[in-house]
C-alpha cells in the first residue's frame, strides 16, 4: 500500500472542534509538524476533512 506525507501548514486556530479533533487524530501536534501514513481510505478521508489545513505528498518506497 502507498504511504503518503502529511503536513500542517495551517493553523487550527478558529477551526470547528472537528477539525483539530481530526488533526489529533492524524497524528499532527502543531505548526509544520508532519507525519507519515498509510493512504488508507480513512486516513484518506481524514485527509479530506482537513484538506485546507495540510498538504499531502507520496512518499516513494
């Protein structure tokens, strides 16, 4: 399976609690921190949620 990079560039300030809820869930803390995953379709869906808030790249294996 494919593993994608996510970074905050965002912040969640004034965001709905939702979204920060989601960014916990994601494994992302603060500013420009990033974290790598598996494109599964619920991280791909968590992805979607917060889409203004982080960038996304593929990580070659």
């Amino acid at each position: 399976m494919a593993k994608i990079e996510i970074k905050q560039v965002k912040s969640r300030i004034n965001r709905p609690a939702r979204q920060k809820k989601t960014l916990d869930a994601l494994g992302l803390r603060k500013l420009n921190h990033s974290v790598v995953h598996e494109a599964t379709p619920q991280i791909l869906g968590m992805v979607e949620t917060v889409r203004h808030l982080v960038v996304v790249t593929e990580v070659a294996e």
